[in-house]
C-alpha cells in the first residue's frame, strides 16, 4: 500500500478536515492510499529509506472518543487520518 500526504482535496472535504480539527482541538494530517502490487511496493520502500521519514511530525495521542471521531471522518471521506504535534 503507498500513502502520500492528500493533495487537491475538494473544497468539502478541507472543511471537514478543518471542522474536526477544531472540535477535537487536534492537528490533522489526511494521507490518500492505494494498493500497488508487490514488486512496486518494494521498489517503493527502497526509495523511501533513501529519504528518510517524510512526516516529521510527532504523532498525537487521541484519547478513545478522539479516535472514533477520526475512525469515522476517514470512513466518509476515503482518506487515513493521523493526529500530530507541531
């Protein structure tokens, strides 16, 4: 699976990002994923240690209802959601 950090998101789902992000008085990092196969995914990976981590963010740590709250904004809007520190 590769994740990268969503780009060009629709104007409504930046203001559900942007809506959750202030409820729960968290940072949001929304990543769009997709399946690639095997060999790709390994070539991937490769290339990828050669640059390092590319979220240098702290991952926040939600509380339970936090995390339902994002659970299920990822199911509506098709994206992963992380939680960080800045």
């Amino acid at each position: 699976m590769l994740c990268e950090i969503a780009r060009n998101l629709a104007d409504d789902k930046m203001e559900q990002i942007t809506a959750l992000e202030s409820d729960l008085g968290l940072t949001i990092v929304a990543f769009s994923c997709r399946e690639v196969g095997p060999e790709r995914e390994e070539q991937l990976r490769q290339i990828m240690e050669q640059f390092g981590p590319q979220l240098q963010a702290e991952l926040d740590k939600p509380d339970e209802t936090q995390l339902e709250r994002i659970r299920t904004a990822e199911q509506a809007l098709g994206l992963s959601l992380v939680a960080v520190r800045l």
